[in-house]
C-alpha cells in the first residue's frame, strides 16, 4: 500500500489515477481532463509531456543513464554547467549537485559552516532564516526553518540554532510596510550585536515565500537585511528552489534585486519536471576554503545520483526551451494577466511574475472553492486559506481566462 506525502490517511480520499499528460492538463483514467494550474508541485515548468524534453532523456538514457562522479565526469552535466554559469553573475561560477531541493539546501548550510571552520573560525554555528520559510523536510533544512514552522514543529527539539527574522508582507493595499521594514531591521541590528558574530549564514526564499502561503516581501527589504547581516561577515543562502527560472518573471528573484549571494540553491522547475535533480551554486571564495591538503577540510557530501546523466540532459533541454523567445513572451503574459485579472471577494491579493494568490475567509469557503474549481477541470492547491495560480508556462491566455472565470464564479 502506498503511504502519500503530506496525506493524513486517515481521512484522505482515494487518489485519483492520472494516466497521461498534455501542456497543462493532466487526463484521468475515467477519461477527466484537469488543468494543472499549480505546475505539479511548482515544477513543470514548461507542463506536462513536453516532446522534446522526452525525446532527450530518450537519446541520453540510450547513451549513457549513469555513472559515478567522482572519478568520472559527462557532457550533459559538463553542458549543464556551463548553461546555468550564463544565467549568473560571473562570481558566482561553482556548481555542486544533488537530488532535489531539500539536499541543494542541506550542501549550502554544509558548506557555509564549514566554510568557516576551514578558515579556521569554530564559533560560527547559529543561522539566521525568515519566519515561516520553508527550505525542505531533511533535518537541516527542517532547522533553518525554524522551531515554529509550521510543517515541522514535531522534530523542533531535534533541530540546530537559528534564529528567525520577522518578515514585512506585502500585499495590494498594505500599509505602512516601510515603517514594518524599518522596525525589523532596527530589531535586528540590535540582536545581532550580539550574535552577529557567532552566525554563519542567512537562508532566505528571495522575495516569495512558497509554502508559508505565497507571502511576499519587497527587494528593499531584503536589500538592506542582507546589507546589515553582511556587515558580520555573515553568508548570504537564497533558496531559489522555488523562484528560480522566471517563477518570479524574471530568471531568477536574485535578479529583482542588487544582491549577489553568496550560495544559491536550484531545483523543482530546472529538468521540467521530468527528473529530480538539485544543484548548489557558490562563489570561489567559498571554494577555495575548501582547498588543502587537509583531507578534514574536504566537503565530504554526494549521492548516488549525483549530476545523473539523464536528469542533466533533461534540464539542458529544460533551459533550451527556457530561453526561446515565445517562452519568454508567454511568461510576460502571463503575469501582465494576472495583474489584470478581477477577483472579487479575497483578502490580501498578491501577484509577482507568474505567480498570483489571494486568501479566502475561512477554511469552509477555501474547501468549498476547492471542491468547486476541480469538479469544473481546474486543479488546485491551497496553502492554509490561501489560494493560488502557479500554471506551466505553456499556458494560454484562454485558458487563464477560464481558470479566472471559474474561481471568480465561485467567489
Ligand atoms: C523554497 C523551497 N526550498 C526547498 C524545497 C524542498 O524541495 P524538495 O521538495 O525538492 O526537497 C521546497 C519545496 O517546496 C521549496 O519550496
């Protein structure tokens, strides 16, 4: 019997068996169509049995479907590199894998606290985070979430140090979100007088915060806490596990701001969807702290399937159709749709890039559009009372305009 992730099985109902899927919509074995308007989990970014992404897994699975990678190196990982390396500024030029978006997190708060250690500082072992971020469900990633996260309070008292810095939402029509920014960064330059020396890393959701419920906050904010924290000499983690390649219209939430960081950490939308895969990229500073004929100062971290063949081949591909002229178009489209959408009878409204959400009043009314939408073809998936539209970018402006018509019916 399958035992389903995040399912209380208890009360949950019996999955429905999906047997196909097209562009964005996902058919059932009694013959249902439903849009994905939520891209699987944030990651088909391009949605569902894209051609051309199947056909190189096709040829790479053919040519060579694994090999270790240490002695061993491959063109599709060596390619892949050398895509994404275009995608970044130059400092950032240091690329490790993984398996998914947790394990990318889990490598860059690994390396950031040894970082130090090799350098020889031993008392950097705190982090710094936002509240109700969300990086993964592995024990570090659990820890820099924080112990009132939502999703993981179970294990709190398993967890490591860190601290979490309140977060100045912003939505259409909040007020006085300055003022919130400055008395949270005025709280912060006090504590970390403090503790700004013992802390070895901040780890942010850039901007948009996923499964806290699609909360956003601006770049200014973001801009002077990393301005503050750096002043420590503390490193800078943006998990872009999420934003990354155009959620947030633009490549990647770093570039919605001045900051370079010191670590980013990519996966869900960089194979399409087809494959997991995770990826860690950092600076040579970082790298080269890591350089010596000390075997202690080794990163000693890598999986089975680390930079497997065929998961790079996908997410080159991925990146191929990324960067196409109409995929871009489509993704300015999209988002110049949500901002003109009406929605009647929502609270907090938000929109950045491809990605729109409101909150509805009650858990009752939330189910009730849930229930609503899907019986009508319109796959959802709320976050608490929040409902939102991450669609593949393949979407077309006819097919928003049904999914918008649909919720708004309902509201
Ligand atoms: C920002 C962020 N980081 C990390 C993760 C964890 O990724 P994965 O589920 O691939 O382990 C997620 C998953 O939703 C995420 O949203």
């Amino acid at each position: 019997m399958i035992w389903r992730p995040f399912t209380q099985e208890k009360t949950t109902v019996p999955a429905i068996k999906i047997v196909r899927g097209e562009g964005i919509y996902l058919f059932s074995e009694t013959g249902r169509k439903y849009m994905d308007m939520i891209s699987s989990w944030w990651v088909n970014i391009h949605g569902h049995g894209n051609g051309e992404i199947a056909e190189a897994i096709h040829s790479q699975a053919k040519t060579l479907e694994h090999v270790i990678f240490t002695k061993f190196s491959h063109d599709p990982a060596e390619m892949l590199v050398e895509n994404l390396k275009k995608l970044f500024p130059p400092n950032l030029s240091k690329f490790f894998f993984s398996d998914n978006g947790s394990t990318s997190v889990e490598v860059a708060i690994k390396m950031a606290y040894q970082y130090f250690r090799n350098m020889g500082t031993e008392k950097r072992n705190l982090f710094l985070c936002l509240e109700g971020g969300y990086h993964g469900d592995t024990f570090g990633a659990m820890s820099v979430a924080g112990k009132s996260s939502q999703y993981h309070g179970t294990f709190s008292e398993l967890f490591f140090n860190s601290y979490p810095i309140g977060v100045p939402e912003y939505y259409e029509g909040v007020e006085n979100v300055e003022e919130r920014e400055d008395k949270i960064i005025e709280e912060w330059e006090q504590k970390l007088l403090a503790i700004g020396d013992r802390a070895c890393a901040i780890i942010v959701e850039p901007l948009l915060q996923g499964a806290a419920g699609m909360k956003l906050y601006r770049p200014e904010f973001l801009e002077k806490l990393v301005h503050v924290v750096r002043s420590y000499g503390i490193l800078v983690i943006f998990d872009e596990v999420m934003t990354g390649f155009y959620r947030t219209g633009k490549m990647f939430a770093m570039d919605h701001t001045n900051i370079i960081p010191d670590f980013i950490c990519l996966s869900k939308g960089i194979t399409g969807g087809f494959l997991p895969l995770g990826m860690t990229v950092t600076t040579k500073k970082v790298y080269d702290a890591f350089l010596s004929d000390d075997p202690c100062k080794t990163f000693i971290h890598g999986h089975s399937y680390t930079a497997n063949p065929i998961s790079c081949a996908a997410a080159n591909k991925s990146l191929e159709i990324l960067l196409r002229r109409e995929t871009v178009e489509n993704i300015g489209m999209i988002s110049e749709f949500h901002k003109k959408a009406i929605l009647k009878n929502i609270h907090r409204r938000r929109i950045l890039g491809t990605m729109s959400a409101f909150d509805v009043g009650s858990s009752a009314q939330r189910d009730r559009l849930i229930e609503s939408a899907f019986r009508r073809g319109i796959f959802l998936r709320p976050l608490g009372n929040t409902i939102y539209f991450l669609p593949p970018y393949c979407i077309t402006e006819e097919e928003l305009e049904k999914a918008y018509a649909i919720v708004n019916e309902f509201l």
